[in-house]
C-alpha cells in the first residue's frame, strides 16, 4: 500500500547538503542509501536545502522511492499529484544516471522545484547531524513557495 501524505503533515525536512546541494537544485532529486538508521525518514512535505549555515532553498517533496540494483522499487510516500509510475520511472532514471550500481539500493526523494529562500541557522556551530524536521504548521503555508517566502530573512530561533 502506498502511503499518500495526509494534508495537515506540514514538516519541513531540512538536510544538510553541504556536499550535494548544486545537484539537488539542478536535478531536482536528492539520493541517499536506503539503508542505515541516519538515513531513515519520516513523511514530510517541505526538503529544506541546507549549507553555509542557512536553507538556502525549499521544495515540495513529490515522493520518495527505494531503487534497487535491479531497478524496482517501492515507493515511501507521494505527496506530489503524479502519477505513480512516473514517480517510479524518474528515481529509477535518476539513480542510474547519479549514482553507480555499488551504491545501492538507494533512497530517491523526488522534488518539485526549488524555492529560495533564506532561514539562517542563528546558534553556534553547523548542523547538528544529517537532518532536522521542523514543524512548520504554524506558519500557514500549503506550498514550497509560501513557506520560502515566510522563511526569507528568519532565524532558526524564530520557529522554536
């Protein structure tokens, strides 16, 4: 069974990226191993792009899809109105093309376009960690755009 994103999930996703987040902005995916507790996620509706201390950018996550070396999959979540199959043939694509076979089975997060934005990291230090969930519920957004546009010019604190 699928899961479909529920509405009122608003958890923004914020991954530190210090080391792929040119490739997520241009393909529009982020890949990582399917397997290992650092790379287990819970369902959530924003990707925050982050390096340099901010998130410079916000998508809407359209799915995420396991990819094996034999190329099936099985999908995670979808919260973009695809259609499945298509969903399934992008991370395929997109984790043959980025990524060699000795690294699978991979984690594709299938992303919409990104949304600049500027949220700081306003405490000392890097991030602490791969990820950090935010709820972002009450900011009142519904999409990628919306929350980057709340987020521009705001400090980590503010959402605390």
């Amino acid at each position: 069974m699928v899961l479909t994103l529920p509405e009122e999930n608003q958890t923004l996703l914020i991954i530190n990226c210090a080391k792929s987040w040119q490739e997520i902005l241009t393909e529009r995916v982020y890949i990582c191993p399917a397997v290992g507790t650092a790379f287990k996620f819970h369902p959530c509706r924003y990707f925050g792009v982050y390096h340099d201390k901010k998130v410079s950018h916000v998508i809407n996550i359209e799915a995420v899809i396991d990819v094996q070396s034999d190329d099936t999959t099985s999908i995670r979540w979808i919260n973009g109105g695809g259609r499945e199959i298509d969903y399934r043939q992008r991370a395929v694509d997109a984790a043959n093309r980025l990524r060699p076979k000795a690294e699978f089975p991979v984690q594709v997060f299938i992303l919409g376009y990104p949304q600049t934005a500027d949220f700081k990291k306003d405490s000392k230090g890097g991030m602490l960690g791969s990820k950090v969930y935010r709820d972002v519920t009450s900011v009142g957004v519904k999409t990628a755009g919306d929350l980057a546009r709340k987020l521009m010019d705001k400090k980590w604190s503010d959402l605390e």
